[in-house]
C-alpha cells in the first residue's frame, strides 16, 4: 500500500517575488551549462542555485555547489524570499502549456509518499537508473535535507473522476501560487489543500493504488538510499521522520494533460563498411519503404503510416541516403524477440525501442555500451534529429513513436524496465515551486 500524507511545503513568498517565471527552473537532468548560465543571469533568486548550482574550480570539501545551495538556501528563509507553511497540506497543481497549438492541462497533487524497497509494489519504476546522477542527488540530499524537485508519478482513477470530484471546488479558491501562461507557453497555478476531511479521503484512495513513477527514477532511489544512510548512521531513524518520506506529483494515468515523446535515437562513429551493410542487414528482419525527404507533406504521411496497425513494430531510418526516409516495419516478431536478453519480460521484447536498442543499434551496428556516451545521442523532435544528419552531426537517426502510458504501467506491473531514455513526459515538472524539508 502506498502510505500517503501532506506536509507543510517550502516555497516562494509571493509578496516579496512576484514573477514565478523569472525563479522556477527546469529539473536538474535536463539543465544545460548554457541554460544554468541563462538561468543565473535571469534572476538572483533564481532556484537553479539550489537545484543544480555551478561548480567552480576551487570547490572542496568544505566550500562546494552543494554547501553554496544550503547557505542559500537558510539565507532565503531568513530574508523571508522562501516561506513555509503552518499547515499541513497536499496542494494541487495545473500545469497549463501549448502543445502543437493546443492549449493543455494536466493536473496534479502534490504530497508526500513513504519510502520503500524496490520489489514492494506500491511504487512501481520503469526506467533503469545511472550512478553519476544518483551520486548528485545524494550529495544535494546530505547538504540541503530537503526534495528540491517532485518526483513525477501516475496512478490509475479506476472509479474515474473520484479524485477529481474531491478536488472540484479547490479551483475555485484563490491560488496560493500562479504562474499565467507567458511567451513560453506554460502557466501554474498551485492551491493548499488543508481541510482535513478532504486529505483524508486522498489519502485513503490513493492507499491502494500503484504509483508509477513517470520521471525521477534518479531522485527516488537516491531519496531511499539517503534514508538508508540516516538509518546506519544515527540508528535513530523510527520510521515517521519527514526523511522516511519524499515528495510526489501524482497525475491520473489518462489525464489529457498527459504527453509522452519518443526520445529518438542519433548514431554516430560507425565505419564505412559497417553502413554500408546496414541495409542488407535490416531487410532480414524488416520490410523497408522508401519515402522522399522533400515530397509535400512527408511528415503527415509518415504520421498516418505509423498511426496505422499499432500492433506492429515500425522504426524511421534516415541518414543513409539524405534524400530518402526508410521506413522500417517488422515482418517476424517472434523471431526476434528470441533474440532479446532472456530475463526481460515479453512487453520488453515488443516494444520498438528494445528492439531499437538490442537489435539493430547493438547487434547490427555493433554499438557497445561503453561507447554509447560519445557514439548515441538523442532528440525529442524529429525535425531537430534530422538537421543533425544533414548538419553532419552525427550519422544516422532512428525516428520512434511515443511510447504509450499502457505499456509504461505493463512494464511496470511486469517488475521490468525499459532501456534508459525511453519516455520523455512533456513538459517536465519545474523545479522551485514547492520543496519538502526533511527537518
């Protein structure tokens, strides 16, 4: 069962910062040196300087970016620029944007979730994790005792709306936090639910339900890990300290609002002979079309042949000839999923980008996992993975389709995970409007 409860959150003062824009930041994973840089000179309050702050040369273990975030962080609460509050609440949040000229809402509720061990069920990953980034988090974890940013997670309303017909007044009240949609497309307005009735039946709704962790795989286990280091160190951890606990955003499984995108793949540092075979190579296992770059609607046409019968596996190759889209569609299934690692489930072994990865970028290519860093890049939009290979950036691009939220909660159900960089939820949770401090 997942052990739900509010917490009395960290956050701007709206009478001392009154433009939200200028101070929230993206989450730290996808923060740039170039965005860091812009997002210093935005604001002198801006929330990068907690979340991801610059290191320098000098840094030590005395004076480093971690010790930097929590000067500022205790001089921020004590000029008043952050704020707690009194009581304790879970606080709704609608995350406004455009999306392909659309205007969308997804909508969320913040809270606090207790830890547990992986295996335990209540809270289900999807996506594997990496040391360095784990390291990070752990670091910022030991120095600020706090969650910074909320971990992104999505749980199933099966009654449909019993969540959200708690919710329905909220919305009616003043926000606590607003953040109008601006020049960039996003807008946030945060509400404090404090009634206690009302946060005892979230509570006791959401008990039952498995939480599908959508975006902060890194944060999580990090957050368990730290807890298990208070534990060995102190012994005095009894199990209802705010550490015992880390901060969520829970979205409705099929919430409107709710955007994935493929994290299409950028090959390069492959030889001469090698692609040069490449195509004789995927023929075994793929019928391959052909379609012409600078056709008219190309990008419409490639839409409608991906949309067409689901079921089957369908990639988009370009590089290999730069007037010519190939597109791949899987003739033998079961042939090659016996060709995928044996201890992954049968979901793993139908999704495209398994296939992607173990088949045709390991396999075929002979991409080797130690050389991914500098060889495998990635973009979340199409146009851009394209101009890298006419830009010469890189070799080759594989074009995917978004991956649904069925199968990221069967891959998780299933006790799997899918390769790293597999799902992009769009748009990320910014950082810097609620923290939870763990004393």
């Amino acid at each position: 069962m997942a052990e739900i409860q509010p917490f009395c959150g960290i956050h701007y003062n709206p009478a001392l910062v009154n433009d939200l824009g200028a101070v929230i930041c993206p989450p730290y994973d996808i923060i740039t040196p170039q965005m860091q840089q812009e997002l210093y000179q935005r604001s002198g309050y801006n929330f990068v300087r907690l979340e991801y702050g610059r290191k320098l040369p000098q840094d030590d273990d005395a004076e480093n970016k971690y010790t930097r975030s929590l000067a500022i962080l205790e001089q921020w609460l004590q000029q008043g620029i952050l704020i707690k509050d009194d009581k304790p609440a879970i606080y709704l949040h609608d995350h406004h944007f455009l999306y392909q000229g659309e205007e969308k809402r997804r909508r969320g509720i913040t809270a606090v979730v207790r830890l547990e061990e992986s295996g335990q069920a209540a809270v289900r990953p999807h996506e594997g994790t990496m040391q360095e980034p784990k390291s990070d988090r752990l670091n910022l974890l030991w120095a600020l005792q706090a969650n910074t940013s909320s971990i992104f997670t999505l749980f199933t309303d099966t009654e449909q709306q019993s969540v959200s017909s708690l919710l329905a007044a909220q919305d009616q009240e003043k926000p606590l936090l607003e953040l109008l949609v601006g020049d960039g497309g996003e807008g946030h307005r945060i509400w404090a639910i404090t009634g206690a009735e009302v946060i005892k039946q979230i509570c006791a709704y959401l008990a039952d339900k498995p939480l599908y962790i959508a975006d902060g795989h890194h944060r999580y286990e990090s957050a368990l890990n730290y807890l298990k280091e208070r534990r060995a160190c102190s012994g005095g951890v009894s199990g209802e300290e705010p550490v015992n606990y880390v901060m969520m955003t829970l979205v409705e499984l099929n919430d409107p609002g709710l955007i994935i995108l493929p994290a299409h793949r950028l090959v390069r540092g492959i030889s001469g002979p090698v692609l040069g075979e490449l195509m004789d190579k995927l023929e075994v296992f793929f019928n391959i079309e052909g379609l012409p770059l600078n056709i008219s609607g190309v990008w419409p046409r490639v839409d409608r042949w991906l949309s067409e019968d689901t079921d089957s596996i369908k990639l988009v190759l370009f590089g290999l000839d730069r007037e010519q889209l190939f597109l791949l569609k899987l003739h033998d299934l079961d042939a090659i999923s016996k060709m995928m690692p044996y201890f992954h489930s049968e979901v793993y072994k139908r999704m495209d980008v398994s296939i992607l990865d173990h088949i045709i970028l390991e396999d075929l290519l002979g991409l080797r996992r130690d050389k991914e860093e500098t060889s495998l890049g990635y973009s979340y939009d199409r146009l851009d993975a394209v101009n890298k290979i006419l830009e010469q950036e890189y070799q080759l691009t594989f074009l995917l389709s978004p991956v649904r939220t069925e199968v990221v909660k069967a891959i998780a159900d299933a006790g799997d995970r899918m390769p790293r960089k597999s799902t992009y939820f769009y748009p990320k949770l910014p950082s810097g409007l609620i923290c939870h401090r763990l004393v």
